[in-house]
C-alpha cells in the first residue's frame, strides 16, 4: 500500500513535535524575547544526520518580535560595527501548538513553517518542514581596534 505524500509529512511533522516535546523543557512565551538581535548561522543538520558546520558567514539574520508578530532580514556586517542592508524582510507570526512554539512565514511566492526547538539568550536552532535543522548563535560584532 502507497502512502500519499502529504500523509508522510503530517507523520513526519507529529515525529517531530513528540522529539521536541520529550528531549527538551518547554520553551515559555517569555523566552521568545530571546529571538530579538542578530544571529548567525552555525550549522545545518539534514534528515539523514548529515551535518555542515559554518565557521564563517558573510550574512547575518536580524530577527524582531513584537508580541508573536515579527520579521527576519539578512544584513551584510561591516567591519566599522555597522551593516549593510536591504529593505527586503521575511513576516512571520509564532503561534503556541501545544507545548511548542511554531514560525509561520508568508510571501508572494511561498509559505513554509518552522518549528523551535530550542532558545536562550546565546543561540536557538528550528526545524523546517523538510526536517532540516538551522542552529543559531547570537552574532558577536566584528572588532577591529587600530594600534595606538
């Protein structure tokens, strides 16, 4: 018997929220003011396990929430502390499933959702609807001191 696809990713999306709510103490709406500021991405985790780590990026994402209300833009760090940036911004409302908090993201061309898993004041990481993780770090500026 052939499962449909869309069956898989409804099984898939309940795996994942059972994973998230076992290995983990929930995550309250208070720590949701943790998102604010700039985060890089450290490191990629594919559904079979796979992992890419980045020790280095040229961009990073500004993140800001209001309520459950936000946006996420990619910003350009320079080395004066300043960033270059566009006026593009990806929307998203959070909204509380159960014991777990959910991203969801609209534009013209798609939407998608992502499920947190974890965050302090230091990092978090989500998981897509494809099962890949992005692990974030809070972004630490660049700084470059002339010798005096």
């Amino acid at each position: 018997m052939k499962i449909p696809f869309w069956h898989m990713k409804i099984l898939f999306s309940i795996m994942v929220v059972i994973l998230v709510m076992g290995c983990s103490d929930p995550i309250s709406k208070e720590d949701l003011k943790n998102l604010n500021g700039y985060w890089e991405i450290t490191s990629v985790t594919f559904p079979n396990g796979e992992t890419k780590e980045y020790k280095v990026s040229t961009t990073v994402d500004y993140f800001r929430l209001e309520g459950l209300k936000g946006f996420r833009k990619k910003v350009q760090p320079k080395l004066d502390g300043t960033f270059n940036t566009s006026n593009d911004a990806e929307s998203f409302t959070i909204l509380k499933k159960n014991d777990y908090f959910e991203f969801f993201y609209k534009n013209e061309l798609s939407a998608w959702s992502e499920i947190l898993l974890d965050i302090s004041p230091n990092r978090f990481s989500v998981k897509n609807e494809e099962g890949i993780t992005y692990s974030y770090s809070r972004f630490e500026p660049f700084s470059v001191k002339r010798p005096q």
